[in-house]
C-alpha cells in the first residue's frame, strides 16, 4: 500500500477531484465520458446533503480517489449509501479503494450504521472489487427507471443528469451516435 493519506473533501481539492473522477470513470468497466462541470456539481451536491460523508485520497498533495455517500435513516438505524468511489486509473489494485471503504468503520455514525449499500454494474470488476469487500448482491430488490424526455428536443441527453443515467445509458459521443 502506497503512502496515501485520506481525508475529508474540500472546496480547494475540487478541480483534482474533478480530474480524478472522471480519470477513473473513463476507465473499465465504465469507459464513461463526463463534463468537468458535471462532476463539480453532482461532487459538491453530495457533499451538502445531510449526513454526507466525502473523502480524497492523497499522494502527497495530489487526489488519487475519493468517497461521496450519506447516511439514511431507516427503521431507527441508519442506511449508507455510496454515491461515488473511484481511484484514478494509475493507482488503482493498490488497496486505496479498500482504504476508503474501512474509513466507514471510523465515522462518528459508523456505529449506528446497519447497512451500506450502492450500485454498480453487474458482472464487472468493480463489482468483484465490492465483492471481494464482503459486499452481496440483493436478490429481492431490483433497480427500476423511467425514461423522461429532455426538454430541448425529446431525446435523452447527458446534461443535467447523474452518475446512474450517464452509466447506465451513456449519451452520444459523437454526432454519429445520436
Ligand atoms: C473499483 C475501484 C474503486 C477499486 O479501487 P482499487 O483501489 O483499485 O481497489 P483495491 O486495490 O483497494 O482492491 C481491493 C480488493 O479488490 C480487488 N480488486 C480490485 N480491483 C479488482 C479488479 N479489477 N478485479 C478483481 N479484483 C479487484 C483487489 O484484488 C483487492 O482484493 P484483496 O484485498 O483480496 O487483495 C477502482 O478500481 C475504480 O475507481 N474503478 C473505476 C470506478 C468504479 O468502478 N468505481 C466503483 C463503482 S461505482
């Protein structure tokens, strides 16, 4: 494991967030494509709900990773929700997305945490790497969607949308793709 230090997100961390994300993201097993601004927004929005929980991880002074999630009440204990977990493409297998995960364990919540849970895509390696973590799929719950029409020319487009829809159902790339 690698010198990395964890700690809370910060307003000055954003613009390597930012980076890191979309490092990670345009990497498997998502090959996603993201907007610089779409990130700050969807990463400073999980930042201000109640209960948030946001982490980077350093190498010195630079973001190699980071964890966005909230704690949910439900039936007297709490539910955390992993939002986003990422590393950047050149460190990932060396034990930082685990180092993120434990650091649930140390939330001043952390003991009144009862479940955390999260999507990811099925039969990947991110969902090997969760896996690996002790994580289970849950067979009774299923995801469901409803597709809704942009208001500009009623086909689906990436603005304005999260992290499920951009991967899920990846927007055009290029004007041959739409
Ligand atoms: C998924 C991700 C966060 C894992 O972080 P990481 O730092 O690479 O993972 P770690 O090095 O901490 O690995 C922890 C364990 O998972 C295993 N693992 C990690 N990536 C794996 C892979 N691609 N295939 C198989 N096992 C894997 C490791 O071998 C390790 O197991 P061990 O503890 O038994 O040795 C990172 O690869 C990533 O950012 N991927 C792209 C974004 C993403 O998919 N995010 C999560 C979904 S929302």
């Amino acid at each position: 494991m690698p010198d990395i230090q964890i700690t809370p997100y910060a307003s000055p961390y954003e613009t390597m967030t930012v980076s890191a994300y979309i490092d990670a993201f345009s990497g498997a097993p998502w090959f996603d494509v993201w907007e610089p601004q779409w990130v700050a927004d969807r990463l400073t929005w999980l930042n201000s709900v109640p209960n948030a929980t946001s982490l980077v991880a350093l190498d010195k002074d630079q973001v190699v990773g980071g964890l966005f999630g909230y704690a949910k009440p439900y039936k007297g204990r709490l539910d955390f929700e992993i939002a986003e977990l990422f590393v950047t493409q050149a460190w990932q297998g060396q034990g930082i997305g685990k180092t993120l995960i434990a650091e649930l364990d140390r939330l001043p919540q952390g003991k009144d945490i009862n479940v955390v849970h999260l999507l990811t895509a099925r039969d990947s390696t991110s969902e090997t790497f969760y896996q690996r973590l002790g994580f289970t799929r849950n067979d009774r719950l299923g995801f469901l969607i409803k597709r809704r029409p942009s208001r500009s020319n009623g086909s689906i487009t990436g603005k304005g949308c999260g992290g499920l829809r951009q991967r899920f159902f990846p927007i055009a790339t290029s004007p041959s793709d739409r």
